[in-house]
C-alpha cells in the first residue's frame, strides 16, 4: 500500500497524530449548547424583557459576534495554505498516473451530481420557510456578516468580473475571500510546476502554517458551546418558535438527502461492477457500520481494505491507492451539506440568492471540499468563505455547527459508500480484478 499521509476527518474530530485521535471537545455539548439557547431565547427571556434582560441580550450577541470574528480571523491562514498544499502537492509522495486521474474524475463527477441535485432540492425546500418582514430587516441590520460580491438580480457577467483579483493581498485585506481562492487555486496549479526544490520549499511552508493555524483554530473551537448558545439564544429572541422548527427540518431534510445519496451511490456500485445486492454489502456493511458509530471516514479505513480485499477480491495496488487517497480527500458529503447550509441559512435570514450565487455554491462545493481541516466544526469553518462570498450571514454557521453530531454520522456512511464504491469501479475495471 503506498505511504499516504490521511489528511483529517469528516469535521468531527481532531488531526491524527501518530495514529491516535484526539477529541478536543464533546460536540454533544455544543448541541446541549443550542437547545439550551433555544429554550431560553423562546421560553424564559421573551418574559423578562422589563428586568433589563435586553442588555443581557446585548451582551450575549457580543460574545457571539466576537466567537464568530475569531473563526473568521484563521479562515484566510488557514484555507489558503491547506489549498496550496492540496494543488501543489497533489504530484508528490505517490504517482499519479491513469488511475489517480479516473479516481479523481469519478470523485468529482459525483461530488457535481450531488451538488447539482441539492441546489434545485435545497431551493425547493427551504424557499417554504416564512420569515416576517420585520423579523427579515432585524436579522439584516443586526448581521456581522459582508457582501463583497453582488446578489440578487446581478448579472452573471459582472459577477464573474469579480472573480480574479487585480491584488491579492487587497482582496485578502478586503475580505474577499472568493476572488483569493482563485488566486490561491492559480498559485498551487504554477507551484506544481515549478523545480522541485522550489515545490518542495512551498509546500514546507504551506504545511507549517497549516500546523500552526490548526492549533489555533483549536482554541476557538473549545469556545464552541459559548458562541453557539450565545447566537442561538439571540436569534431565538427574534425569530421566536420559527427557529426551533426550522432548524428541526433542516436537519430532516439534510439526513434524508444523505440517505439517499448512500442508497444511489450504492446501486451504483452494484450495478455497475455487476455484484449482487448481498455481496456489496458483505464487503460494504462492516465500514458503513463503523462510520455510523464512530462519524469518522479514517476510523473505517481499516474495514473499508478489509471488505474490498477480502470480500471483494479487488487488486492491492487499486485498493492501496485509492482508498487512502479517497478518505483524506474527498467528502461526497460536501456535495450536499455545502449546499444546503448556505440555502438554508439564506432563507432563515431573508436573504436572496440569484442564479450567480447559485453557481458558485455548487461550484465551491465542488472544488473545495478537499481543504476541510480535519478538527471539529472543520467543515462549518471550511464553507465560511461561501457564505461571505454570497452574502449569507456567517452567524447562521453556529446552526449547522451545532447539529453536526446527528448529521454527520449520516454523512459519514455516505462518504465511506462513495468511497467504496469508486473503490470497486476501479478494480473491476482493471484486468486483474476478479469480483465473484
């Protein structure tokens, strides 16, 4: 089996170090964290307002507000460094030949089918959310978050317009975290190209500063629970018992699209390398299980080669490969939840996104779902430069941070059945595979 480094996992847990995972916080107390904001912010405080409970509110939409600025301040050292290092190292440490490029077109074709299928779901859903008018103006006024790039009825012209930054480091400076990507993106693309010792030189500092960024990004996560109680209680205030209800199915909504996702990409696994039904499964099952319990792609690992050697007789040198490259890279997840969270909190907040926002969030979960960091709440922190991009306000991430315990367990088989699959379309395709 090659020698890959695996990269982080399905936004649960910590980095790996030296085989061990270390679980930085229970996320099963930020959720505690967002039920309590909920009971609060509908139940108690709505009656307490002439005990001076408003500067109570105030205070605790600072504290959320400033939970939410300190995510925001790593999001730039953090992303573009993890970009660099997922382009320009994408050549180095294996071989990329034939099946590193099939592995990553059918990866990236499912991850546009799944994207391409959420939009319309998401938009179709979520558009029967009702928010009041004056609710809407009051989350809009009272929104930390930043517009750089045009909404609503702009032109797919001028929108693109905006995406290559005439300087970067304005475009940093400014927040513009959409038009920096792209030129992160270019910059990892000519650093591939570039003599191996400057590569090597990039790529050195791209993971130090990742490393570094890591550790710090820990630090804001352990203040997890208190920023989510704080923003939850606070838009509990203005949204009332609409919340509690949205959010409930939002998360139905979401665990139902994984399912299904893990139901079609199974099927097509079993169509396609002409297994039967109960001999995927006997190869399959086992990882499903595992990621079920444990929300983590890199805990399956060891059963997912297991189930594709043994059960499925797949040829080493396909497993070794793609297995491990799969796990630390890609997350079909992100096809739908980098989808849905954005439409959803868009709707939630009254904001209004026109066919050029549309786009790039499919775009985006797309091409960047490999920079998820491999701590807790990585994938919220991953998809913040989405929602800055197109005008989502970036406080309605505490919502789909929060619930991450119950739906990422869902979108954790999802990724280990993609996985598998693309696993075994791979070896039955090459001339040594014997799939009975």
């Amino acid at each position: 089996m090659p020698n890959i480094r695996l990269g982080g996992t399905d936004g649960k847990t910590a980095a790996v170090k030296s085989g061990r995972r270390v679980n930085l916080y229970s996320p099963y107390v930020v959720l505690f964290s967002l039920l309590l904001g909920l009971a609060a912010g509908t139940g108690l405080l709505p009656y307490l307002k002439q005990a001076g409970v408003p500067a109570v509110i105030s205070a605790l939409d600072i504290v959320g507000s400033m939970w939410i600025n300190l995510i925001r301040m790593t999001v730039i050292p953090l992303i573009v460094p993890l970009l660099v290092g997922a382009v320009a190292g994408s050549g180095s440490g294996r071989s990329v030949g034939a099946l590193g490029i099939w592995t990553t077109i059918w990866f990236i074709g499912l991850l546009a089918l799944a994207a391409g299928v959420s939009l319309p779901v998401a938009t179709s859903l979520f558009g029967q959310i009702s928010v009041d008018p004056a609710t809407t103006h009051t989350l809009q006024t009272g929104s930390a978050g930043t517009n750089p790039l045009p909404t609503g009825d702009a032109s797919v012209e001028t929108w693109l317009k905006t995406l290559i930054p005439t300087n970067p480091v304005k475009a940093a400076a400014d927040g513009n975290l959409l038009s920096l990507v792209v030129f992160t993106l270019a910059f990892g693309l000519a650093s591939r190209s570039a003599p191996e010792a400057i590569r090597a030189r990039v790529l050195e500092f791209s993971r130090s500063m990742s490393e570094v960024m890591l550790i710090l990004v820990h630090s804001v996560v352990r203040l997890a629970p208190i920023g989510v109680f704080s923003l939850t209680l606070v838009a509990a205030t203005r949204f009332g018992s609409l919340l509690a209800s949205s959010i409930a199915f939002y998360l139905v909504a979401e665990v139902t699209a994984f399912n299904l996702a893990t139901v079609f990409v199974a099927a097509l696994g079993i169509a396609w390398t002409r297994m039967t039904p109960r001999l995927f499964l006997a190869g399959a099952a086992p990882a499903m299980l595992i990621a079920f319990g444990t929300s983590s792609s890199l805990s399956s690992l060891p059963a997912m080669i297991e189930g594709a050697l043994e059960k499925w007789k797949l040829p080493d040198d396909v497993v070794g490969f793609v297995l491990p490259l799969a796990v630390s890279t890609f997350k079909l997840s992100a096809g739908v939840s980098w989808v849905f969270m954005p439409v959803f909190i868009a709707a939630l907040y009254g904001v209004h996104l026109g066919p050029p926002q549309l786009l790039l969030i499919g775009v985006y979960a797309v091409v960047m779902n490999a920079t998820v960091p491999g701590i807790p709440g990585g994938a919220a922190i991953a998809v913040m430069p989405l929602f800055i991009a197109v005008g989502v306000p970036v406080e309605g991430l505490a919502i789909p941070f929060a619930v991450t315990p119950i739906a990422d367990r869902f979108a954790t088989v999802l990724n280990v059945a993609a996985d598998l699959t693309v696993t075994a379309i791979l070896g039955r395709n090459t001339a040594s595979a014997a799939i009975a």
